[in-house]
C-alpha cells in the first residue's frame, strides 16, 4: 500500500511540474505556436504615410475637500449634491 502511495503521489508532483513549467514557456513566450498573428502586415512606407496617432489622453486631476456634514471628499468644483442640508454650491 505504502508503494502506491509513492507512486501516485510521484504522478501528482509530475502533473504539477509539467503544467507549471509550460505555463512559464507560454508566458516566456518559449514557443512560437501559441503567439497571435498580428493582422495589420503593412510595409515601413504604408505606415509612414498613415496619420499619426493623437496624444493619449491625460487623466484630469481636481482639488478635493471633505465635506462638513457627511465627511465624504468631493471636488472643489462640484455643484450642490441635492441634500437639503449641502454646504456646496
């Protein structure tokens, strides 16, 4: 009994290696195969003469301040929230 038990426990840490080791050489990016196909194939010329892309655009970054009477931090700019007892505005 003692002997299965080796052996069983022998073909688990097997399966746990294997699949641990290839999904390492997929993310590694070791084989080939299971890299996408980029399907825009354009020459150097084809894409010099293509517009340039538009500058990403920046996330916009206001002031905030906590609010007196629910202590929730809200924008500076912001208008009333619609409570009867908001202090914005």
């Amino acid at each position: 009994m003692g002997l299965l038990l080796k052996f069983v426990m022998l073909g688990v840490v097997a399966y746990v290696a294997w699949n641990t080791a290839r999904r390492w050489l997929g993310l590694l990016g070791g084989s080939g195969a299971n890299r996408p196909v980029s399907g825009n194939r354009q020459t150097p010329a084809a894409r010099s003469a293509s517009p340039a892309p538009a500058a990403p655009r920046r996330p916009v970054v206001e002031d905030t301040k906590a609010c007196p009477v629910c202590g929730a931090y809200v924008s500076v700019s912001a208008g009333k929230c619609g409570r009867s007892d908001c202090p914005q505005g």
